[in-house]
C-alpha cells in the first residue's frame, strides 16, 4: 500500500529558543518499520511551512491509500485538517492519527473529527504494522491491539498493546525520507535521537510515563553510537537527546560518553550534544565525562523555587538537590537550561515570585519559564477537571506561554504579568547581560525574552 505520514504545520507551536524545529522521529520509526512491505513517504509539513494547497499537491502527487498524522495537544486542528483534506482528495482513503494527545483522547478525537479512521494508541511501531496489513487484506480491525476505530457508525476500542521490551530490535528511523537539510541551528545541521522510553517518575504535569510506560526501557550504547553513525554521515554534528532523562542509568550514560570518546581519538564520528537529566541523577564524573564527550548542554527540570510545590507535583527532589545539580553541571564546564513552571494548582503569588528569586539564585546558563498547562493523560489533568479549574479545551491554547487553567487567589492577568517579569527580571540582570556579551549568548536571550511573548501576542 502507498502510506503517507504527515507532521501538519502548525501556528500553534513554539519553536525552540534558538527557533528550530527537529524531525518527526515517531513518522521516522513507523516509516522504518513499514517500508519493506510498503511504499512509504514522510512529509514534514511544519519544517517545510506547507499550506493546504501544498499539501493537496502532496495528495495528488503521491495518491496515498493510507494517510498517517502525528500531532500534539495544540496542533490537534491542523491534524484534523490534514484528515479533511485527505477524505476530501479520496473518501476511500483511510486515515489513522497517533501521538501523546490522541493516545489519551481516543473516543474524543474520533467525535470532533468525523474524518478520522483510527487512533494509534502508546507506542505505535508494531500497531502501525498490523494495521497496515488489515488495511491491505481487509480484515477486521478488533484484533489490532492499540486503537481506537470506527465500525458500524459505532466508536470500538480494543485492549491495549504491550510496551516493546527490547528497544534495539526497533529499525532505525527512516531519516532518508525526511529533509534532512532544512533541520539546522545556526546554519548548522541538526539532528535528533531518542534512546529510551518509559519513565520512573510521578510528575503531575508530564504524561510520559503514562505514553510510555512506567518502566523506563533503554537501548544499548552500542545501538545508539550506530544511530549516532548514521546521523553524522548526513552531516549533521549537532544532536540533542530527546530522552526525558538521558543520566536515569548514569552507567550507561557513561557508557555511551566512553564510546564517543573512543570516536573522537579514534578520527571516527565527533558531535557536539545536549541532553535533558533529573536533579537526582548526576554527578561531577558522568558531568565532566559528558563534557569530554561532547556535550555542552544538559536541560535540568528544576520547576519550582518552594519544596511544597516540588513536592506536590511529584518531582521526587528536593530544592538543595537542585542546586547541587546545577553547581555539578557548571562546575564541568557544561551549560545549564534550567526550566521552571509557574501557575500550579494550590500556589501563590509569592511562591511564584520565590521560583523567579530561585532562579536567579541557582544562575543557570539559560532559564526557560513555562506557564503550568494540564495536558489529557497527565494526573494534573484530571485535578483541574475534577476542581472545576480547566478554562478551556480549545486546544489551539495548550502551547505553555498563555493560561488555560484558573489558579485560585491568582487572576489570568497577574499570572501573566508575573510570567513576563520572569524572564525580564533572569535575563535583563546586569551582571547576567554582562557575562552573556563576553560569552556571545545575546541573541539567545533575545529569542528567549521576545520568542514567546510575541507568541502570547499573535494570538489576542
């Protein structure tokens, strides 16, 4: 069968500080797992800016049999579009949409878009695969575990599929079917990996242990140094770690550090990488280690400047952790980007103001501040649903930069005036603008202060 899989474009996403995009790796992993018994084409249409008339001539080019979507919680309309498009190209065309959002709004997806086949529920490589095959034969779909269908003007669901326990025995995504070229950071190429999946901890505002499991799975050093290979021979020498936390397994981080260094020596692949870690697992050898491998970057999730928070979403550290975490980071040489949520349930304008003052204390490299957004499948969710705090579910506005949940005692206006003084008040610091010119990081802060206000902006 002819499959196309789309990543939509999306006004309602917000690009990184430094206003890149990364390619779709979930599009990539079913493209490679789908391709020796089908025809198989990838459009990024966020990458590439398509319009609806870009992709209509996508349609009409290509004739697909199956249209394929991914999209997060704000560019849930944009899939629904593509949906439309595809049905109105075709009826007979089938349509199936995966990814975090829909994985936990199945039936609701299926109710707002009446052009939408099937749902990919979790992880969607060996659902894909059987659902391709049902599609081609014809066979009824009940026996697919993970999804979510239409059958008889009725909405059916079948069991859920079981997490894949060996992550090397999944194909390496297809990268040659993504523009490769067009994913730069400037004016350098760019380059996405995913090494585990699953994760350990209980945050109330991620769903990634419910999309992925609880159980954190993790792919071999060796596996990964192969992937590694692959994206170097495309040019790129650029990556970042999309792990939620690259150090869960400091050993095997240290593994993965040791072969890269081996590379290095060796005249073999030399990338420059950041990652994402948990306060509570690093250290200054696997810091320094990460640094001679290579990185330059690590993302530490610090969230909040009071313990009462801290403990409330479930972060599983403590305050003092994360400033040893950050002191351990800086220490190796690395940069940090420490991120922070404001407008959690139960906190106050103080508290806010105390996780800007803590902010500035810890000092990290970049400070990323977020506004709390209870995304479907997070257990904050269900709190804002059952408290009655949700404002909206227009979709379009779960982007992190506006307010989508009322905080009790905080109006949507004082939330927002602190959510601007946050990043004013870290970045516009003499002695920080000082350090930033003699280190060259001005035009960092300026997409950070600037980049998600002028979003807030464009959509009043």
């Amino acid at each position: 069968m002819r499959v196309m899989l789309v990543q939509p474009n999306s006004a309602s996403i917000v690009k990184s500080v430094l206003g890149t995009t990364g390619p779709p790796l979930g599009l990539a992993y079913l493209a490679s797992v789908l391709r020796d018994e089908h025809e198989v084409r990838i459009i990024d249409g966020l990458t590439l800016n398509y319009s609806a008339d870009d992709l209509k001539r996508e349609l009409k080019r290509y004739e697909p049999d199956v249209v394929g979507i991914t999209a997060t919680t704000p560019a849930i309309y944009d899939a629904y579009e593509v949906a439309e498009l595809a049905k109105e190209f075709n009826p007979d065309i089938k349509t199936v949409i995966g990814g975090p959002h829909v994985t936990f709004t199945a039936k609701e997806t299926l109710r707002e878009c009446n052009a939408l086949d099937v749902v990919v529920r979790n992880e969607g490589e060996l659902t894909i695969k059987e659902l391709i095959d049902c599609f081609e034969k014809n066979a009824p779909l009940k026996n697919v575990r993970g999804i979510t269908f239409r059958q008889n003007g009725e909405i059916k669901e079948t069991e859920s599929r079981p997490f894949v326990r060996n992550l090397d025995e999944i194909p390496f995504p297809a990268y040659d079917l993504l523009p490769m070229d067009k994913y730069r950071i400037e004016n350098q190429r760019y380059g996405t990996i995913m090494t585990s999946r699953g994760c350990p901890f209980k945050c109330i505002f991620c769903a990634s242990s419910m999309l992925f499991g609880k159980i954190w799975r993790a792919r071999s050093a060796e596996n990964v140094l192969e992937e590694l290979r692959i994206l170097y021979e495309f040019g790129i020498k650029e990556v970042e770690f999309m792990d939620d936390t690259f150090t869960l397994s400091m050993k095997r981080a240290e593994r993965i550090c040791d072969l890269l260094i081996k590379e290095r020596k060796a005249g073999g692949i030399e990338i420059s990488w950041s990652c994402s870690t948990h306060a509570n697992t690093i250290n200054r050898n696997l810091a320094e280690k990460m640094k001679k491998a290579g990185c330059h970057d690590i993302y530490i999730g610090a969230e909040s400047g009071s313990q009462d928070v801290l403990d409330f979403i479930g972060k599983g550290t403590t305050l003092e952790r994360v400033v040893k975490a950050v002191e351990t980071v800086k220490k190796a040489g690395l940069n940090v980007l420490a991120s922070f949520i404001i407008g959690f349930p139960g906190e106050t304008a103080r508290m806010i103001k105390n996780t800007i003052k803590f902010a500035k204390k810890l000092n990290p490299t970049y400070a990323q501040f977020t506004i709390c957004t209870p995304y479907p499948g997070t257990k904050l969710f269900a709190i804002a649903k059952e408290k009655g705090l949700l404002m909206t579910k227009d979709w379009r506005k779960y982007t992190t930069v506006e307010p989508v949940m009322r905080v009790p005692g905080i109006s949507t206006e004082q939330l927002m005036k602190l959510f601007k003084q946050a990043y004013v008040s870290f970045y516009l610091r003499p002695r920080y603008v000082l350090s930033s010119l003699l280190n060259r990081r001005l035009f960092i802060i300026k997409k950070a202060i600037s980049g998600a206000m002028n979003y807030y902006k464009a959509q009043k």
